[in-house]
C-alpha cells in the first residue's frame, strides 16, 4: 500500500502546483470566472488525494487489495480529471464538454465509494496489533 500512498501523494503536490497557478493568474487578471475549478483542483486534486496517501502510509495493511488498487486508480483519474473537465466545461457548455465533466465526476465518485468501503468494512484497517 506505500506504493499508492507515493503516488497520490506526488500527484497531490503537482495538482496543489497547479491550483497555486491558476489562483496566481486568477488574482492577477482580476478574472475569477475560473474559481469554481481552481477551488476543486485544490480540494479534490491535492487536498483529497494527499489524504488518501496519508491513509494508505498509516494503514499499511489492508486485507481488500483490490478495492484499495481500484480506489487509488478512481481517484488518481477522477481526482484529475474532474477539476479540470469543470475548468473545461464552464469555459465551453456544451453536450461534449458536460459528458465530460460528468463522466469525471462519476469516476471520482466511484473512488469516494471505494474509501468509504474500505474505511467501514476492511478487517486489517483498524485492527489492534
């Protein structure tokens, strides 16, 4: 499980990269139309998944592999991709774009579920030593 925990950990730093950015150029240009996107690249793409690193460094161990491989891929891709499908959607509504965003979030949501499963019905999560 360190694995994961490395990689949503290193993907979290470069979405909190990104999310600076996009704050640095909002401010900036006095234009926060993209505030909705910078908000969700920060909350979902860095805060999120440097917690699901976190979780997946301290609980070592888990007994349901893979719904944890699953989790860690749903919400590398969904954590992702969501924030930026909404960047994409609010500069161009269109049927393309919204099926899009939806999609992303569908998959986000999916990797939610699966921590959520984990958290709850994992035997070895909290298990005493």
């Amino acid at each position: 499980m360190s694995n994961y925990a490395k990689w949503l950990i290193r993907i979290s730093a470069v979405y909190s990269l990104i999310g600076a950015m996009i704050g640095s150029d909002l401010a900036g240009r006095k234009d926060y139309s993209m505030v909705p996107g910078h908000a969700h690249i920060l909350v979902v793409g860095w805060l999120t998944l440097f917690a699901y690193g976190i979780f997946y460094y301290v609980f070592k161990e888990v007994s349901m592999k893979r719904t944890a491989k699953l989790h860690a891929w749903t919400s590398l891709i969904g954590g992702g991709l969501m924030p930026l499908s909404m960047l994409i959607y609010y500069k161009n509504e269109t049927t393309l774009t919204t099926i899009l965003f939806i999609s992303t979030a569908s998959i986000l949501l999916l990797g939610i579920i699966l921590f959520t499963t984990l958290v709850f019905f994992d035997k070895k999560v909290f298990a005493r030593n």
